[in-house]
C-alpha cells in the first residue's frame, strides 16, 4: 500500500525567494504592518505546532518521500536549494531539510516550465511601475491562474504516482489553494493533517 500524508501550508517570503522582499511591502501597504506582523505572529505558530504534529508520525524515514510545492528538482540540485531556502530562514523548508537529514528522500515535485510561467506572473505584479501597470499584470494573471493550478496539481500527482512505491509513504507539503489529492492515483491513502 502506498501512502501519502497531505500537509496544506502556508507560504511565507522566505519561501518566495528573490520575490519574497516584494510581496511582504506589498502585504504591508494592503493589510498594515501591524495585522501583517501579526499574521506573520500566527504563520510562525502554525509552523511550530506543525513540525510537532509531523515528528510524532513515526515515520520510516527510509521508505519516506518528500514532495514540496515548488521545487522542480530532486537530487543534489534539490537538495541544495532545500538547505538554502532553510538557511533563508523558511521553516516549510527547516522542516523537509530535517526529514531529509533522518532518511527521508526529495523528489523533483513540480514542473519547471509552469513555475516560470507563474513565476513570470506574480513578478509583473510585484514589480509593476504604476497602479495602472499593476492593475493589467494582476488582470492577466487571474486570467490564467485557475488553469494553470490545475496543471501543476495535474503534473504533481503524476510525479507522486510515478515516484512512490509500495509500502512507502509520501509527505507533500502543498499550498491551500491546490487540489492534487482528486487527480492521485486510487491506491494512493490519503492522510490529511489538518
């Protein structure tokens, strides 16, 4: 039997990477440096109480598979950007690079092709010039955001199923808005931690 443990995250600007220093002026000028910080308070508990929640799973890390939203690359590469994004200071990241360090194994999860694609997006947004400018790169990422989502959840679940074997257990540590688990293969149990 093959498992897999669904973990919903949230991403937080050390996840985000050359973009990350952006989108927190940008969460700022929304919501206000007082609410952002204090959400950033409550992301910082849910990881905290999150990374409890997963040291109690007994794994077997030697028969464990990490899949992480975003990470397009397994092996070395992979493994690489897995300790600098931790070293950055992302606790998603702090928590695979410590599963990684027990036995577990990271796979290459994500499409490079799309996360440019998006990628390309999101900086059009965040780096616009005028209000104007933002206003047509945020239009036309929500032209195509859906749709892309269900093709990276499409390419995500085809990873998983051609990558985890019997008698091993997944851990995919995915963004909320994502829909894998519908497109995964029906021998695949599905565990939520929620």
């Amino acid at each position: 039997m093959r498992k897999l443990i669904l973990i919903r995250i949230v991403h937080t600007s050390a996840d985000m990477g050359s973009m990350g220093e952006g989108l927190i002026k940008e969460g700022m000028t929304k919501i206000g440096r007082e609410k952002w910080l204090e959400n950033q308070r409550k992301i910082e508990k849910f990881w905290d109480d999150l990374e409890k929640e997963i040291d109690g799973l007994d794994l077997d890390y030697s028969r464990t598979r990490i899949y992480q939203d975003g990470l397009p690359c397994g092996g070395e590469l992979g493994l690489r950007i897995v300790r600098e994004t931790a070293d950055k200071g992302s606790r998603n990241y702090q928590i695979v690079r410590k599963l990684i360090e027990r036995g577990a194994a990271v796979e290459a999860t994500e499409s490079p092709e799309l996360l440019r694609k998006e990628y390309g997006h999101i900086k059009a947004i965040v780096t616009a010039r005028t209000p104007e400018e933002k206003v047509d790169a945020a239009r036309r990422y929500d032209q195509i955001k859906d749709e892309l989502m269900q093709e990276r959840d499409a390419y995500i679940a085809k990873v998983i199923d051609s990558s985890l074997k019997d008698d091993e257990t997944g851990v995919l540590f995915i963004g909320a808005f994502h829909n894998v688990i519908p497109r995964l293969a029906k021998d695949i149990e599905v565990k939520s931690l929620d």
